[in-house]
C-alpha cells in the first residue's frame, strides 16, 4: 500500500485519537501518550481488521507529523517533563 493511500487511511484516525488523548492526559510525557494512541489504533483495526506491523510504524510516524503540526500551530503546548 503506498504512503499516500496510508496517509488518507489513517489520518482522520490520527488526528482524532492525538487530540483526544491530549485532552484527556495533559501533563503525561508524548512517549506515553504517543503509545496509547497506537495502541488505541491498533485496537480500533483489530475490531474491524487486522492492521500489518508495517503499517503499524507507518501510523507511528505519522502520530509524530500530527503531533508536531499541532504542537507548531500553538494548538498543543508542551507542558511534560
């Protein structure tokens, strides 16, 4: 599957999982919240169907573009240490 098919697959997951989960664990360092989103994701694929390991890296990079767009924008404030 190629990145752009990803990328429209997974991007409104994306964004909605990141904001979700920043809302709700403010404070938590973005490793941890960066894990539950994935692990979030990859629960919602099991459900439906079974997500590959590649894509699974593939999320994880674009967990981090989302976060860092947002954190950019002034969106989200880096308050973890």
């Amino acid at each position: 599957m190629t990145w752009l098919k990803l990328l429209f697959m997974y991007l409104p997951v994306v964004i909605s999982a990141v904001t979700s989960i920043e809302a709700a664990f403010k404070g938590t360092p973005g490793e941890t919240k960066k894990q539950i989103a994935l692990d979030i994701i990859k629960a919602g694929a099991t459900a439906a169907e079974q997500i590959p390991e590649a894509h699974v890296q593939q999320v994880a990079g674009l967990i981090d573009t989302v976060v860092g767009v947002l954190n950019k924008s002034g969106l989200f404030t880096t308050t973890a240490k």
